[in-house]
C-alpha cells in the first residue's frame, strides 16, 4: 500500500523558478517522493547537494539536471542532460518541456 504524500501550497505567488521545479518533480510520485524533502516552498529554496546525493535513476537523474537548470539558469557541471534524458519517461519529458516554458514565461 503506498501513500501519497500531499504537497501543500501556500497562499501567494511562487516563483518561476519554484513553479518550474515543482512541475518537474511532481511528474512522477517516487521522485516527487524522494526529493520533496529538500525543497522549502514557504522559503522558495531547495537544498541540492543532499538531492544530488540520493541513489537515483538515469531518467530521475535527468529529470533533477533539468530541474536544477530551471532553478540556476545553468547547466550542472559534468551533466549529460539531453543524452540522459533519453532514459526519462515520457511524463517526465513532458513536465521538463512544460517547466522551461514556465520559467520563461511562456
């Protein structure tokens, strides 16, 4: 039996950037699982290195380069973001393709 976890958001406008990882991470409940810990909305701040750190799939990793990109405007060094994102699901191909036209306004 699995529990979804819920995500509170709060009253007021988040960021660009914030609305564009949450689009990312949220496509898909494990990675949403396991990385939602290291991210404050109420702060509009996400602690990377422990994401980073976790034991990850290719196309989760990918997934979380993107997200990193949306949040930094710049790439990871040492990422292979368009070659891994070949090993991510289609949803999360489609929440990344989403998330940059969120961050850019579009």
């Amino acid at each position: 039996m699995s529990t979804q976890q819920t995500i509170q958001i709060p009253v007021g406008k988040l960021s660009q950037q914030m609305c564009a990882v949450l689009r990312i991470i949220t496509a898909e409940q494990a990675l949403s699982d396991a990385v939602f810990q290291y991210i404050d909305i109420q702060s509009d701040s996400i602690q990377w290195e422990p994401i980073f750190s976790l034991d990850l799939g290719t196309g989760f990793r990918a997934a979380i380069h993107f997200a990193y990109a949306a949040w930094t405007d710049q790439l990871k060094p040492g990422s292979q973001l368009f070659e891994d994102a070949l090993n991510m699901s289609p949803d999360l191909q489609r929440a990344c393709l989403k998330a940059f036209g969120i961050r850019w306004g579009l």
